[in-house]
C-alpha cells in the first residue's frame, strides 16, 4: 500500500505569485495567483502543490472545499511528515 495523507490548507486566491506561507495552526496556507472563478484557484493550488512537493499532478486532489478558502486536499505516494519536510515549513 502506497503511503497517503490528507492535508489542511487554506488558500488565498488572486496573489501576486504562488507560494507556501506557512502553518497556521494544523492548516497550510497557500497563496494562488489564479481566480476563485470556476475552479482556477482549485486547479493551481492542486498543480503548485504537485510542483513544490516533486509528485505527479494526478497525486493531488482537492477533497473539500471546492468553493472555500479551506479546503482538504489528498496527497498520494507521500505521508505527512515527508510532505512538512519537502514544503519546508
């Protein structure tokens, strides 16, 4: 069996740039440069976050939250602590 996590993030649309904040409390905050408009902020957070943790795109995907800022996005192939230690944060 593959190694799977789930993770807290809360993300901030319409930023200057994609980037990792930080942790706030158990939840990552992640800021998108896409619009919340018709799923851009979903599909960036999921491709940013395939991109800065060196997985394949289909390894991310958006579990809750599809219209939130707090979303729960499953990362397959990695568990937790590796996914903390490759964000660096």
């Amino acid at each position: 069996m593959t190694a799977a996590c789930r993770l807290a993030v809360r993300t901030v649309p319409n930023a200057p740039g994609d980037a990792v904040v930080g942790w706030i409390g158990d939840q990552l905050k992640v800021k998108v440069h896409a619009p919340a408009l018709d799923g851009r902020a979903n599909e960036a957070l999921c491709g940013f976050l395939a991109r800065a943790l060196q997985i394949s795109k289909g390894s991310v995907s958006l579990l809750q939250g599809a219209k939130s800022r707090s979303k729960v996005v499953e990362i397959r192939g990695l568990a937790l602590a590796e996914v903390r230690a490759r964000l660096g944060v």
